[in-house]
C-alpha cells in the first residue's frame, strides 16, 4: 500500500495541485521516496499518482474534481491535513487522521487553501 503526500520542504503542501514534489511512503515496505510532479496540469495528477501505485493521498486543501478523479481512480484521499509530513505518515498507521473535507473552491489565495 503506497502514500501519497504533496510536499513543500518537510511539511505538506496546503495546495495540492501546486506541490512541486511528492513524498511516496510504501507501508508494506517502510520506504519512503519524493518524486517531481509532472505539473499543474488538470486530472493529471490523479493518473499520475495512480501510476505510481498510490492508495491514499494525504493533503492539505484540494479541489472538489481532484477529489472526484481520486475517486474514480480508487484512490482514497484524506484532506485538510497540515503539519509534518512524517509525522502524518505515523497518525495514518496509528488511525489518527480524520479527513476534514476540505475543498479549495478558487485558484487566486495565497498560497494556501481553507474550507
């Protein structure tokens, strides 16, 4: 089972679609690698996470279609999450992570997404 979260330095990123990097934690393995994101480009992302055998993305602020093609790719997505990305690795194997829902309604914010 793989983990995807967006990243900006040791923290997640708190607008999905412009995250310049991913980190990718496989559970089974304990491995934990960062990836580049292709680009904010829309509905590529969750192809592209799928591709790289992700089951659940954990992010800050994401929007509602991204959460949609998460969906119907089969990824689960946990949203409104901040802090660390380790440590949210750590809550999500502990069942400590509740998904707050939170949707990014508009693209002009500074650089960070509130629901």
């Amino acid at each position: 089972m793989i983990l995807a979260l967006p990243k900006e330095g040791a923290l997640i990123c708190q607008h999905f679609g412009h995250c310049e990097e991913f980190a990718l934690y496989n559970i089974d393995s304990g491995e934990l690698k960062i990836i580049k994101s292709p680009g904010h480009i829309p509905g590529q992302l969750p192809k592209f996470l799928k591709e790289q055998g992700t089951n659940v993305v954990i992010a800050g602020g994401m929007g509602e279609r991204a959460q949609i093609l998460f969906d119907s790719e089969g990824i689960e997505v946990i949203v409104g999450i901040k802090g660390e990305i380790e440590e949210a690795i750590k809550k999500y194997l502990n069942n400590e992570l509740q998904s707050t829902g939170a949707v990014c309604k508009e693209h002009e914010h500074a650089g960070d997404c509130h629901s």
